[in-house]
C-alpha cells in the first residue's frame, strides 16, 4: 500500500504525542517525537551549564556546540515507548522533567538549533511512512506532507492532562505552575520569529476537549484512510 507522511502539530500538552504514537502503531509507520528533539538539545544545554533558570541561556555557545549534539531513537521496548538518546544515552525521563520544560522554548526559538533539528528531522522523514508530531511540522518540516492534522485543546484541559501524567511518575507539581508553563509556551511557540506554532492552511482541525482517545483514534484513522485514497 501507498505510504504517506503524517504531519501532527498542536499546542503543549493538546495530547497529540500519544495520538500520533498510537496511530504509527496502528499502521505500522515510524513514529517521531521533534518535541523530543527540542528537549533533548535542552538537556545538553542545561547539563553543559549553556542554559539554568536563574541565568538563562547562552544561545551562542548552544548554536557552537550543535554539531557535537547526537540525537537519535531507540525503538519502543516492552513499554511501547520508543526512548530519545542523547550521544548514546537514554535521555527520555529527564528530558520531561519541569527543569527542561521550562527552558524549552527559549532553546527552540534559537533559529539555528531550528535549522539543524528541522533538518535531521527530514532526514528522518525521507523514506514516508512517518508519523511526525511537533509544533512546525505541516508548514515547515514536511510542507507537502498528504495529511496535516492541527491538535486543539483548552489551557486547562492540557495542565489537567500534564498533571496526571506528571503525577503517575510520582512526581508533585502544581496545577496553578503547570498552567502557567503551559501558558507560557503557547506565548512563545506561536509569537517567535522563525516558525512560529500555526494551522498549516491545509491542515484537518481536531479539537479534543470532549473527545474520548478512543474518538479521537477513529477520527485521526478516518482522515488517514481519506488521505490513502485521494491521488496525489
Ligand atoms: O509534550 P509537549 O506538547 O508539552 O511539548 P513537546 O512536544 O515535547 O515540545 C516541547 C517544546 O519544544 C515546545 O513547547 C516547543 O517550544 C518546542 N517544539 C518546537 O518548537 N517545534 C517542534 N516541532 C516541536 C517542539
């Protein structure tokens, strides 16, 4: 059968990550995280002292050591998660951890650390049969990708979803902190100069706030099965 790129963007926490990982499950495609991708540059920033909350980010220095940065994946294991590797390590628990929330999306808004993931992640993305989630997929990853799919959901259903997900690691936050990060990120995601977070203009719109995943899976394979069909 024909394979197709599948572009899934969506703001923080819209729970497009999940959707677009069992989707690739269902049909069989490769799955990629870019938000991963992000995080993991992040770490090593934070991990190189490039970057901390109190003193912020040395952008130049992060832009230098680029090419040192080795991002891969490892494919899923007994979780049915496939795991982010940092130069050979197994990043993906810290890489979700608050200190690398936070710092994200000032790293992600640095143009050259955009080239260089973009770039990689096209790599990725060159045989189709990919199932990629991000905030600049549609529009700039893979422009011409046959099905765009742009994740909506409140401020407040994401932090209750980030919560929960946060809280099954064991780990305490604050639902008033997670709100806020979240807020933040939209701010900057969708304000920044180089591939700011916006609708593709062929994008299929899915607002999830009252959908079950189960509605969403039907809905997300039923625009997949649309996309197999028409000729491109
Ligand atoms: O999981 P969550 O939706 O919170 O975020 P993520 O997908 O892990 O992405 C983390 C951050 O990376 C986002 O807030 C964006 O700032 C940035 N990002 C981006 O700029 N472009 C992408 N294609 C993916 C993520």
């Amino acid at each position: 059968m024909k394979k197709i790129t599948i572009a899934i963007d969506g703001y923080s926490s819209s729970g497009k990550s999940t959707m677009a990982r069992e989707l690739a499950r269902r049909i069989g495609y490769v799955y990629i995280d870019s938000g991963a991708m992000y995080r993991a540059v992040t770490l090593y920033a934070l991990e190189h002292g490039m970057a901390s909350p109190d003193t912020g980010l040395n952008a130049a220095e992060l832009v230098k050591a680029l090419p040192l940065i080795h991002i891969s994946f490892k494919p899923a294991g007994a979780d049915g998660v496939q795991h982010t590797m940092l130069d050979g390590r197994d990043v993906e628990g810290p890489i979700r951890d608050m200190e690398v929330s936070r710092m994200v999306s000032p790293v992600a808004a640095i143009p050259e650390v955009r080239e260089h993931l973009v770039r990689l992640q096209q790599q990725f993305g060159k045989e189709r049969g990919i199932v990629m989630d991000g905030r600049d997929i549609g529009t700039t990853v893979f422009p011409d990708a046959e099905l765009k799919v742009f994740v909506e959901a409140s401020p407040e259903e994401r932090a209750r979803r980030r919560m929960l997900e946060m809280e099954q690691k064991g780990e305490k936050v604050d639902f008033d902190e997670v709100l806020a990060n979240i807020r933040e990120r939209d701010r900057i995601d969708t304000t920044r100069a180089v591939s700011p977070l916006r609708k593709a203009d062929d994008a299929h719109v899915l607002d999830n706030d009252g959908l079950t995943r189960e509605q969403q899976m039907d809905r997300l394979l039923e625009l997949y099965h649309e996309a197999i069909d028409t000729d491109h």
